[in-house]
C-alpha cells in the first residue's frame, strides 16, 4: 500500500513538473500553453518520454540474458537493417537509421531478436551516433565474449535536415570493429562485403 502511495505521489510530481515545463517552452516559442489543443500535452510528453527514453531502464544483460550452445558454428552471424530511433544529445532532435551487427561465435550465440532488443537499449537514450554504435558493439563484446564483434550503423539526423545547414538526404556511417573483426583483414572485408 505504501508503495503505491509513493508511486502515485511520483506520478503526480511528474504531471505538475511536465507541465511547467511544457508551459514554458510554448510560452518560448510563441505559442499558448492554455489553448484547447494543448491542454493535454505534458501528460503525452510524460508517457512518449517513458518509451523514447526506456532504454535507461534496461542494460545489455537484460536483453542477451538467454544464450544457446553454438555448436560447432564458428562463421559469421550477422543481423543486417535493424531499424532504429533515437534522439541526438545536442538538440534533442530525432535521428533514424539502420543497424548492422556481426559476431563471431565462441562457444554461444543469441536469438536474432536479441540483437535487435540490444540496439533499442542504447538507441532510446540521449545519444551521439559515435557512441551507440561503440555502445552496442562493445556491450556485445562484454555480454556474449565472442571472438569479434562488428557492428556499423548509417542514420539520417533532424538536427542537420532541419535546421543549421538544412541539408537532407545526408547519411552518416559509423563502425566499430573488435576483436578478430580489427585484427582480421579476412573477417572485415566479409563484414564490410555483406
């Protein structure tokens, strides 16, 4: 019962600070923050931001926690276009792409979707691309311990499409190669090849 309590009390606290902020910010912008269509917006903004941003909630054990014997596999398992969303840390502003990730099995493997789940815990974050491809990729790494783990990530970012430059169309790629992956011309070029 006091649990509830305290939850309901945080629930409350929320709404009455998302709110103000949700005030503020349309009284910045030029706008009224009383006006009928917005009456309801902080509480969206508050229930948006416990998806957008659940990534937080999660670490990369929560998602590679079930992991099968490989066998005798020991060839690359690589998951091409996984799509994501995230949200760029310097202008709060969405950026969008797709994800390839590549390992090399020692001894285990992971579900394809696990794959998938681990790029959501990094891409719903405040994020630079640079980092949630390193994210990814080195979690993989510590999680799994496979010999190499390559993962590149091409993205198109609102902060450059929509204001500044104003440029759309631009794709940014990122990698992260380790493990046999770096030291292995062979396993990259088979990676950067598919």
């Amino acid at each position: 019962m006091q649990r509830e309590t305290k939850e309901q009390e945080t629930g409350e606290r929320e709404k009455v600070e998302a709110k103000e902020m949700d005030g503020e910010i349309k009284r910045r912008i030029g706008d009224d923050p009383d006006r009928e269509g917005l009456q309801q917006t902080p509480d969206r903004i508050v229930r948006s931001w416990k998806e957008i941003y659940g990534g937080y909630a999660q670490r990369a054990e929560d998602v590679l926690v079930t992991q099968f014997q490989a066998e005798q596999y020991d060839e690359m398992v690589l998951l091409r276009d996984i799509e994501f969303f995230s949200t760029c840390e310097h202008h709060m502003l969405p950026f969008h792409g797709k994800a390839h990730i590549a390992y090399l099995p020692n001894e285990k493997i992971v579900g394809l979707s696990k794959l998938a789940r681990l790029t959501e815990v990094y891409a719903r974050r405040l994020q630079v691309q640079e980092r949630l491809t390193y994210q990814i990729a080195t979690e993989l790494e510590r999680v799994l311990k496979p010999k190499g783990v390559a993962v590149m990530i091409e993205a198109m970012h609102q902060c450059m499409c929509s204001r500044g430059v104003r440029k759309r169309g631009g794709t940014m790629v990122t990698s992260c190669l380790l493990g046999a992956f770096k030291e292995n011309l062979a396993s990259r070029t088979e990676f950067l090849a598919l």
